[in-house]
C-alpha cells in the first residue's frame, strides 16, 4: 500500500516532463528533487531502505539533466523511472510506511468502513489503476517521443517560404497538438482495456484520427508520423495494461 502510494506520487511529480523536451531549469530541478525526496521520507519510516531510496531518485534525476547528451535526454529519464521501479521492488519487504501514513489510513478504516476491514485490499485496485493511467500518459510519451526523434519524424515546417533550400524546422504546434492527443487516446484505451477487454475502443480511435487528419494524411512524412504515433500508443498501453492487470494481483499477495 505505501509503495503504491510512493510510486503514485512519483508519477504525479514527474508530470513536469509533459511539455519540458528539454533540460529543466536549476530552479525547477531542485524543487522537483526536494518533493521527490520528501516524499519518500514522508511515506516511508526513515532508515537505510528510504535513504537509499531517496538517493537514487535524485540521482536518476541530476544524471539526465546536468551529465548527459541531450540527445538522449527522454530515454535517460525513462531509463531512471525504471531504476527506481525496480529498487522500489527489490527493497519492497525492507520499506515500511511511515507512523503518520499508518495513523490516517486507520482513521480512514475506522470512518468509511468496517473496523476488520483491510485498507489495503479497499484502496489498492485504486493506487493500481491510477499507476498505469499515469504510466501511459507521460511516460510512454517519454518512449514515443525518443522514437520521433531517432527516425527524424517529428513534423517539420519550412524556415523560409521563398528559400527552398532553408533547413526546416519544427512544428512546435503539432507536435504539441500531436502530445496531448496521444496522451488523452491512450487515457481512453487504457481505461476500456483494463475495465472491459473491449478492444473496439483502438478501431474507433483510428477511424477517429483518419476523419480528423484525412486530408493531412495525403502527405506521406506526415502519415507516417501519425501512424507510428498510433502505433506506438496501441503497443505501449496493452503494454500497461497487461502489466498492470498482473502486478496487481501478484503485488497484493
């Protein structure tokens, strides 16, 4: 339960990657470090476990940001969220919530329901839920995007109308457009993938796609853009949902 609730919180903070291609500032870099560390010692009890925890996330956050290539910048920020997917696993069993955490979730049995119910076994479908939400909207946008960027299929507009030969540059307003689509159909699919298996919803969110961009899709770097857009999103969140719909009854257990 309160690691789901650490990796939740993580997620949540990591939206500051959605429209940040770039480097972050020193500024909001240290204020993104100081709420991931709070977090983990706020959620977990203080000892060795949060506090090698706690250094690794901030260690996965300044290596990106101040060591790197640029050029690599999405896949070493996903690289980091899986270090510490997988330290958050290894020292599962060495984690334990902190005393302030216990307190309200037993308040919070006592208030809603029963004395003998489990607060963990009421709220984890919900922490599990929200995880793959948050996974497939921001980081698997990190994934897509470094796909755009190795086979060069960003959407690009000419520099200059009356130079053909002027390098062009990208279209910051698709691209754009182009990120919050892909996050809101991959919302859509995951939540009917996870809930019903109903595999109708890909169908309806390319017949969807294709009216909207049908005369767009005549250009050929364009279609191609979008397809493995679509694509990537489709493979990417059953993908997720997959993961999720096993962890969650495995991690429980």
């Amino acid at each position: 339960m309160d690691e789901l609730l650490f990796l939740n919180g993580l997620l949540l903070s990591r939206l500051v990657y959605v429209f940040n291609d770039g480097r972050l500032s020193s500024r909001t870099l240290i204020i993104f470090g100081l709420v991931q560390v709070a977090l983990c010692l706020l959620v977990f009890t203080v000892g060795w476990p949060s506090f090698v925890l706690a250094v690794l996330l901030l260690f996965v956050l300044l290596v990106p940001e101040r060591s790197l290539s640029q050029d690599w910048l999405n896949e070493s920020r996903f690289m980091g969220l899986l270090v510490i997917l997988i330290a958050t696993a290894v020292l599962r069993d060495k984690l334990y919530p902190a005393p302030w955490l216990e307190t309200v979730l037993t308040g919070l049995t006592g208030i809603f329901w029963n004395e003998g119910a489990n607060i963990g076994d009421l709220l984890s479908p919900g922490f599990w839920f929200f995880l793959g939400f948050l996974l497939v909207g921001n980081e698997a946008n990190l994934l897509i995007r470094s796909i755009f960027h190795r086979f060069n299929l960003a959407p690009r507009v000419k520099a200059d109308n009356v130079n053909e030969s002027s390098p062009d540059q990208l279209d910051e307003q698709e691209y754009n457009a182009g990120r919050v689509i892909g996050i809101l159909e991959r919302w859509l699919m995951y939540s009917v993938l996870l809930v019903s298996q109903n595999f109708n919803v890909i169908a309806l969110i390319i017949a969807a796609k294709g009216f909207a961009r049908f005369r767009q899709m005549e250009e050929r770097t364009f279609a191609e853009y979008v397809l493995i857009g679509t694509l990537s999103s489709m493979l990417l969140t059953i993908l997720a949902v997959q993961i999720i719909g096993g962890l969650s009854g495995s991690w429980s257990s």
